[in-house]
C-alpha cells in the first residue's frame, strides 16, 4: 500500500497546484476578470484544489495505514 499511497498522494497535489495555477491565470487576466459570473469559476477552481486537497491526504492514509500482523 504505500506505492499506492505515494502515488494517491502526489496525484493530489498535481491536482492543487494544477487548480491554484488555473485560478490564479483566471483572476488575473484582464478579459475573465471583467467577466460579472466571475465567482462561479471561483467556486469551480475552489473545488478542484479541494479535490486534490482530498485525493492527497487519502494518499497519506494510505501511506499511514498498517496492516495487521
């Protein structure tokens, strides 16, 4: 299990770093941050940095996990 959670794990913070980096080009550029809905693509990149938030610290249980003797 620990291949498994190494992989889980550094799946997730792609996923964050991934979300963080689209965010952040979103708000930044000068076209999509006049755009009025801007707070519901917010929400949508929010929800992809948590997803990876999750998808990680599910790598790092798996990691943490023991397997009984």
């Amino acid at each position: 299990m620990p291949k498994a959670g190494l992989w889980a794990n550094a799946v997730g913070l792609l996923i964050s770093i991934v979300g963080t980096l689209l965010l952040f080009s979103h708000t930044t550029n000068q076209y999509h941050s006049a755009i009025q809905d801007l707070g519901s693509i917010a929400i949508a990149y929010l929800g992809l940095i948590l997803l990876g938030i999750s998808v990680s610290l599910t790598g790092l249980a798996l990691l943490l996990r023991r397997t009984p003797d």
